[in-house]
C-alpha cells in the first residue's frame, strides 16, 4: 500500500472522479470525506475503499431500471472482443455483444452529429444478456434478438432506446440433453415463413417460428459444429457453414439437403495449414461467398463451382455483398475491398488487431455507416468505405 504524500493525492484524485446523479439514492463522495476515513487503521481503511467501489459499480440508474453501468476494468477492456452486431430498424442505434455477455447500445445520431464528443462515442446502454459470450446479434422489425450460450433472448428496441432492459422472451433450442449447453453461433431471418434460423455447437441447424416461439424443424447432417447460416429466399433455401468443411444447402420447405459443398476438397480454394472449416457464408441471388480455412472464394450456385479465388491472407470470418465490391473482415487488422473478378482492391486500416463482424448499416440514409468489431474494446465506424471516421468504445 501506498504511504504518505503520495497516497493522500491518489485518493483526493479517485475521490475527485466519482460522480452519482441525485435520483441514486447514494451519498456522493467528495476528497473531504477521507478525512474521517484516514482516522482509521490501514486495513480499515484500504477495505473501505474496496466497498466504495463495489458499490459504485454495481449503481442502478433511474430506480429499478435495469441500466448497468459497466464495472469493466482496464484489464477486462484489454481482453475485450467484439462478436456481433446489429443495427436498429431505425438505423439510429448500434447494439453490439462481447465476450463477457454484455451488449452495448450506442445512439449513431450523437456520435455522428457535428458537436460529437468522446462522450457520444460510449455506449447510451450496457447491460449484461448472457452468461456467455454474445455470439449473435439479429434485428427484426421491433425487435433485438441475441445469442449466447445455448439460449437465444429477445429484447424490444423501443424500450432499450428508453433504457428500459428487460427481454420479451427467452428460448432454448430442442438439444438432446438438458445438460448440454452448446454455443449459438450463428442466426438469421427467413421471411419467406417469418421463421428464425439458428446454427451452433451441437451440429445442427434449428428453425424457430416467429409467431409462437416454437422450434418447428432440425436440420442435420453437420459433422461438427454450425458456424454460419444464411438463407437464399427466392429458392427456399437455408445455406450453412461448419467446422467439418462443408456448406450444405437445404430446402427450407422440406428440411432435406440438397447440396453438399466441401470447399477443402477443391485444389483452388485449399488451405490445409489452416484448416478445413467454414467461417462465413453469404449469398447474393445466384452467388455465394464463403471461407474460413479454405481461401474465400465466390461461388455459382446453379453449376456448384467457384468463380474467384480471394488471395487475402489469414481466415475470413465475415463477407458481405456491396454493390460491385466484397467487403471482409478476418485475421488482420484491416477491411478487405475485392472486386467480384478475384482482385482485392483495397485493405483499409483499423483498430482491433483481429476481425469478428462486419456490418452495414442500410436502415437509414442519414446515418449510412460501416461498422466492424473485433480483438478490441473499440468498434471502427466509417462513414466513408476509404478510412476510418472513428471509434466507438465499450
């Protein structure tokens, strides 16, 4: 412990920094009130601070609201990741999950409005959803949907934007055991049938129905564990990624698989010093991009056979369409800008050294962003695809 002078001022400095509004029903601490406190033995004295901020940490705003404030320390921000993310309907917001089982929300018309300070940039909500890391993110019309540990949990958007934390619905997918507890890694919408479809650790996929909260249907043939899932609509098709090499394409009508893809086994797009799963898979009409261990790769997917071969180093861990461009994300601290013909265009810098999750934001003209997480506490927001605008921060 500290002695002297020296502690003196640590502690006028802490006092100093603790700031609680009125309505918490907590006496503000000011550097006087280590007066009393500095009577006392050492040992009294060091466990009164230890309680200090406890207590601080653990504040509750506005009554029995659910608003947490982040008790993260330096140490929890340095080996902080971002996994998923997802933007409100409105296109205002960003909620974005970590590997603690917090989502964070941040309002994109502060941070983005000309007067923006670093205060815009922190999130206007952080509250915990999971025991787990928050794997997924998904927004529906109304709702936020998030993935952890062998649960899925919905949240309503309009009472997250008053700070209001308290989910509509929690629901497990039928697993074999009820000890088993496997990762839900990956989800997405099929409005053909207002279904909800999800892919995890127990090698299945599991479609959910929308209106009554039922699991209908599970999909097998997966050898390891589901990374991505994504549907191809206007063919009524599920397509899925996994640890076993393989994306499977399924009928979403009958459940049965019609395709099998073991993009390992292809000359053009094997990687065997990283492996044989499939990280990312998404498709645009007749299109598909997908990779992982094996080079990410463009796809047709009347014929079955790739197009382009990405010569991008490190796995990929998420592909999106823009326009005439593929934008990814992996190992590297960089955005990738390919060309449909094979050609990468450009790598833009950013903040985490490691990617996770890419996402465009399509909901609002105004507030028309890209924004990708990764090994960071930090979530690089552009609003021009050529550099970096800035960070936003857990």
């Amino acid at each position: 412990m500290c002695r002297g002078g020296q502690a003196a001022e640590e502690k006028r400095l802490v006092a100093s920094k603790i700031h609680l509004p009125e309505s918490s029903g907590l006496v503000l601490v000011t550097s006087h009130s280590f007066a009393l406190v500095r009577s006392f033995p050492p040992l009294f004295e060091f466990w009164f601070l230890c309680f200090c901020f406890g207590v601080l940490c653990r504040v509750r705003l506005k009554g029995a609201r659910r608003v947490c404030v982040s008790s993260m320390g330096p140490v929890e921000l340095l080996h902080m990741s971002v996994f998923s993310q997802s933007f409100s309907p409105c296109g205002r917001f960003l909620a974005a999950g970590n590997n603690y089982g917090e989502i964070a929300v941040f309002s994109l018309s502060a941070a983005l409005s000309p007067d923006s300070t670093a205060l815009n940039q922190k999130p206007v909500l952080t509250f915990t959803a999971h025991e787990g890391p928050v794997f997924s993110l998904l927004s529906t019309d109304c709702h936020l949907l998030s993935a952890g540990n062998g649960e899925i949990s919905a949240w309503s958007w309009s009472e997250l934007t008053k700070k209001n934390v308290k989910p509509l619905w929690t629901r497990r997918p039928n697993y074999k055991s009820s000890l088993e507890i496997p990762e839900i890694n990956s989800m997405t919408i099929n409005s053909r049938d207002n279904s909800l479809v999800v892919g995890g650790g127990d090698n299945n996929i599991h479609v959910m129905d929308l209106e009554n909260g039922v699991f209908k249907t599970v999909l097998q043939g997966h050898s390891d564990y589901v990374h991505c899932v994504t549907v191809r609509e206007r063919e009524a098709e599920i397509l899925s990624g996994g640890e076993d090499g393989a994306v499977r394409v399924w009928d979403s009508r009958t459940g049965q698989c019609v395709h099998c893809i073991e993009v390992y086994k292809y000359e053009v797009c094997a990687r065997p010093q990283y492996g044989k799963w499939i990280s990312c898979v998404t498709t645009d009409s007749d299109w598909m991009l997908c990779g992982g261990g094996p080079s990410l790769s463009l796809w047709h997917l009347r014929s079955l056979s790739p197009t382009s071969i990405f010569n991008l180093s490190g796995c990929q861990r998420q592909a999106a369409f823009h326009q005439d461009l593929i934008l990814t994300v992996g190992e590297g601290a960089f955005v990738s800008h390919c060309l449909l013909g094979g050609e990468v265009k450009a790598q833009i810098p950013c903040t985490p050294q490691s990617l996770n999750t890419l996402q465009l934001n399509n909901n609002s003209t105004e507030h028309r962003v890209l924004t990708v997480g990764g090994s960071s506490d930090h979530i690089d927001v552009f609003t021009n695809l050529s550099y970096r605008a800035f960070s936003l921060r857990f």
